[in-house]
C-alpha cells in the first residue's frame, strides 16, 4: 500500500488525511495557547508587582480572555472538526446547533468576568472620591450590563434553536414601554443621579443654594440629594430636580467676599479719618485669611462718614469663615479704640423752632428769649 492510499483509508466514513489534519491543528492552537499564556503570565505577575495600573487593567482583561478559553478553545476545535469531517447531515446540523448554543455562553460568560474585572477597576476609583453616588451607580450599571448581555445570549439560542423571537421582542418593547409609564417618576430621578454623576455639578461636603434652601451636600443617592440646611434641617430634593434646578455651589468659589460698611462720627478730623483707613487697611492686609481687599472712604451718610470694606476671605470652610470675620472684627474695635477713632451710631438732630413764643415776646415787651 503507497503512501498516497494509506492516507486516503477511510475509518467511520472519513479518510486518514482528515484526522492527521485535525490533530495537526489540535496540536498548532494547544501550543500556540499556552505558549501565548506562559509569556504573557509572567507579564501579569511583574505588572502586578510594580503597581502600574494601567498596565494591570489590560493585563487582568487579557487574563479574563486566557480563563475563558478553556471554555472557548474546544468548541473551535469540534467546529473545524465539523468542517474537516464529513458527518450525517442530521448529525452535523445537531452539532452545529450545540456549538452555536454553547459558543452563546462561552462568550456572554466572558463578557460577565469582563464587566466583573471592570466593575471592581472602577468601583476601586470610586472609593478615592468623596460622592457615595459612584459606589451605587458602579454596581447598577454592572449589573445592568449583565442582564442585557445574558438576554442576547439567549436571543440567540432560541433564535438557532428555529424560535421565532420577533413576536417575543415586540411582547417585551410593550411591557418595558408599559413599566417605564408605571416607573416614569423613578426613571427621572435615576437618570438625574446619573446627569449628576456625570455632570458632577457639586460633591458631597459642597455648600450649595438650590431650590431656596442653603446648606451642605449630605449624601447623593440614586432617588435623591439630600441638604442639610445651615439651621440643622435635612432637606430631601429628588434628583429629577436637581439636574434641572439652578444651583449656586459656593464651595467652587476660590474665595468668600464680605461686604461692609464701617461708619465713624462726623467729628473725626481729616488726619483722623486718614488714620482709620490705614488701621483698616493693615488689619486687613495681616490677617491669615485675606486673600484680597478693599478699604476706601465711600460717602457722607445720614449720621456717619461711612468707610466701604470688601474682604475676600480664603477659607470656604464656613466656620472658619466665621471665625475669621470675627477676628478681623475683634482686632478693628481694638485698634480704633487706641487710636481714639468713634464709631458712629445712628442719630438725629432735632431744631425746634418755637414761633409762636417769638410772636407772644413781641407783645409783651418785658420778655425775652
């Protein structure tokens, strides 16, 4: 028997050639497989040991993908077996059907570990900020995310399995129609979470004016945001609100200004007066806290000279803010008092013209004013 006939023996209805050709590409992807595996194993270990976090990331994915090929590696084996033998028709149409179904779960099963790794990458970044809303929107979406990939999978299935899968499609654009009606109220509040999320117009511990109400940020949750006002009240705004309202975030502000008005008595002298803006000036000008300011005589009030500060206070704490005003406060009532400057009080002088005396003294000549 020549070389070109031993190949041509058939054995169960397929000649030799075609079991040297599958083993021959059996042996090529197992070896290609842990070749590419032991290379890029010790890659994921040394990136691992050096802290490098991007390289990690694409290295725990490659390694999601290397894990799943244990299940995706034999059903490309047995699909070139499919073609490379020739099998009953019904036999290989029933094959073909269980690949399909089980190439559906092997990749849905992947894209599942690859969502875990990435839910995990990003839900470590989401502990490093101050939102809570990151933590609970990571495992939604996560979640979410697997659900809609495991319902294609089995879209898939039943389709090969010979299902009809448009009247099931139409059925369930009507009942997710019909439960976003019913959920309209929670659908809008879970998507203004997430315009929040995204738009990151304020961060927890922010001092905000929404809505009427000022207070600090409290907690940002998937339904609502919560305040909590100046006077201890705990505000409760529904985030469909909150993405649409106007908000005033003075924690953005670089620093807080205080206007005010410091009003001395008429009868300060000039050198006086003088005296009181370079008093104010310096104050101003040494606290810790003045990041810029204004000191200038403005006008002659009702009852005062009137002396116009503007102080920009670099501490958006507002306990310290406060503390702050009271010492610069404090120091300018000291500071006048040594320099014999009055503060001015609100006061009226009254002249009392007495007409009719005058008229009554003309008549009786032995009276005088």
């Amino acid at each position: 028997m020549g070389e070109a006939e031993l190949w041509r023996w058939t054995f169960l209805g397929n000649e030799l050639w075609r079991y040297g050709l599958f083993f021959l590409l059996l042996f090529g992807g197992l070896l290609s497989y842990r070749l590419v595996s032991h290379i890029f194993k010790g890659r994921i270990h040394r990136g691992y040991a050096e802290g490098e976090e991007r390289l990690r990331l694409g290295l725990t994915i490659f390694e999601a993908f290397r894990r799943s090929l244990h299940l995706i590696l034999p059903i490309l084996f047995i699909w070139a077996g499919l073609e490379i033998f020739v099998l009953p028709e019904g036999v290989a149409g029933l094959l073909k059907n269980l690949l399909l179904i089980g190439a559906a779960l092997a990749v849905a099963h992947l894209a599942n570990r690859l969502i875990d790794l990435l839910a995990d990458y990003f839900q470590e970044k989401a502990l490093r900020t101050e939102s809570r809303l990151d933590e609970q929107l990571v495992p939604i979406a996560a979640k979410t995310t697997k659900v809609f990939v495991w319902a294609i999978a089995v879209l898939l299935i039943l389709q090969n399995l010979g299902y009809d899968i448009t009247s099931l499609l139409a059925g369930l654009g009507l009942g997710g129609l019909a439960l976003a009606m019913a959920a309209r109220d929670t659908l809008a509040n879970f998507f203004g979470a997430v315009a929040i999320f995204a738009d990151r117009p304020f961060h927890v511990g922010d001092t905000v004016s929404v809505e009427g109400f000022d207070g600090t940020i409290e907690t940002i949750g998937l339904r609502s945001t919560r305040i909590r006002t100046f006077d201890g009240t705990l505000v409760t705004i529904p985030n469909q609100m909150m993405a649409n309202a106007k908000i005033n975030n003075t924690a953005k502000r670089p620093t807080r200004r205080t206007n005010f008005i410091i009003g001395v008595t008429y009868n300060t002298s000039y050198e006086k007066l003088i005296r009181a803006l370079e008093v104010l000036r310096q104050i101003l000008a040494d606290h810790h806290s003045t990041a810029q300011y204004r000191a200038y005589f403005k006008e002659f009030g009702p009852s005062s000279l009137n002396i116009l500060v503007n102080h920009w206070c670099r501490y958006l704490d507002y306990e310290q803010y406060l503390k702050s005003l009271e010492e610069i406060n404090l120091e300018i009532k000291r500071r006048f008092e040594e320099e014999g400057i009055e503060f001015a009080f609100p006061t009226q002088t009254i002249y009392l013209h007495q007409a009719g005396a005058e008229a009554e003294a003309k008549e009786q000549p032995g009276l005088g004013l």
